[in-house]
C-alpha cells in the first residue's frame, strides 16, 4: 500500500498499538492511580486548597505563570518541529539518496518518504494543539485563581464551587499538556521508521519502556508513595 511493505504497516500498528496502550495505561487504567501524573493531581489539589487559604495570593499567581510559560516554550518548539520536518520535504531527493547509501537501511522510495515525513510533522502539529490548549486553560486557571473568594468568606456553597472549578481547570491544562508531551516522545520513536521498521519497533518499545517506568517506577514516583504512607 503506497510503497509501504507488510513489515512497515506491521510497525506502524504496534507504534500506534503503544500509544493507544500507554494513553490508557496512565489515564484510564486500573493502575492510573499510581501514576506520576495522577499523584501530581491530587498536590494540584492540595495547592488550591491552600491558596483558598491565604488572603495574599501573589506567589500563587506567580507559580501560575511558571507553568504558562513552560507551555509557551514548548507550543513554540511544536511550531519550529513543524517548520522544520517540512522543510525536509523540499530535500527529499538528496536525504533518500544519503539514506540510500547508509548500511542497513532499506531502500526508500520517495513517496514512502513523503508520507513518513508528512507522519512525523502531524505528530509535531497534534503536539501544538494540545500544549497551546493548555496554555490557554492555564490562562483560564488563573482567572479562577484570581475569583476565588476571601478566606473567611460565609457562602461555603460558593467556595466549594470556586475551588472545584479551579481545581479542575488545573488539572486539565496539565493533562493536555502531558499528552503534548507525551506526542513528543513518540515523535522520537517515530524517527526509527526512516531507518526501516524493525528499527521504528525497537525505538518505538524502546520510548514505551522509559516513559511507563517513569510514571510508575521512577526516583520521583517513589518520593510520592513514601509521602503517601501514613
């Protein structure tokens, strides 16, 4: 199909295979409680709530922008990946040559090259979205941040609302922004494929391994589950 031989669509099914299976693993899963990520939720928390707290919420605020900022960068990184992976295309004559000429690389023709190139540069564009997403509900979650009410405030009916409200924006915007990165990591993977499927396979389990030992047994996961102990 398009110049793509079995082994190469066999590839592309465990690469697609694996971020659908990791998605799940962290997000939905039976085991995603345990995750860095959702561990990371439950802190967000616990800050909204001590911000309900406290009548001066400047350092909030300025925690608030941190975050913001981190998402700029990496929206912006999205953007040149875009701008660079398409510039690829306008080479594609000279690049399939070079990688014609490297030892076990198989052949590429130049469509299958095309549509490799074209993969990789949708990832990068799914990446955008979802960090620029989050930078705006970051934005949002400091709106929020800013109408939550007074400490001593009587309405306990409105201040449950404001910190739920602004609990879960919080949360939002770092998800989106862990599935940003997360297409950023698959993007490394999806570089094997230009050097044949059985390397995309390995770079593909290989991204896998890393990022689901670091959600479940990495130093910074462990650090959670000795604070969570009573």
């Amino acid at each position: 199909m398009l110049g793509f031989s079995n082994l190469d669509l066999a590839a592309f099914a465990f690469f697609s295979l694996a971020w659908i299976g990791y998605h799940y693993a962290v997000e939905l899963g039976p085991h995603a409680g345990r995750t860095l990520n959702m561990r990371m939720n439950l802190r967000r928390a616990r800050w909204i709530k001590e911000a309900m707290e406290r009548d001066n919420r400047i350092v909030d605020t300025q925690v608030m922008n941190g975050l913001q900022n981190g998402t700029a960068f990496f929206a912006s990184t999205s953007l040149i990946a875009i701008g660079g992976t398409l510039a690829l295309l306008q080479s594609t004559e000279r690049v399939v040559a070079i990688f014609s000429d490297l030892p076990f690389v198989p052949v590429t023709q130049r469509s299958v090259w095309e549509m490799k190139v074209i993969g990789l540069a949708t990832i990068f564009g799914y990446a955008f979205f979802k960090f620029a997403w989050s930078y705006r509900l970051f934005n949002y979650c400091v709106i929020l941040l800013g109408a939550l009410p007074a400490p001593r405030s009587e309405d306990k009916t409105a201040v449950a609302h404001a910190m739920h409200e602004t609990v879960e924006m919080n949360i939002a915007a770092g998800r989106h922004f862990n599935r940003g990165q997360r297409a950023f990591f698959f993007a490394l993977a999806y570089l094997g494929w230009f050097l044949g499927p059985v390397t995309f396979v390995g770079f593909t389990g290989a991204v896998l391994v890393a990022m689901y030992q670091r959600q479940f047994g990495s130093d910074a996961a462990r650090v959670f589950r000795y604070l969570d102990k009573p």
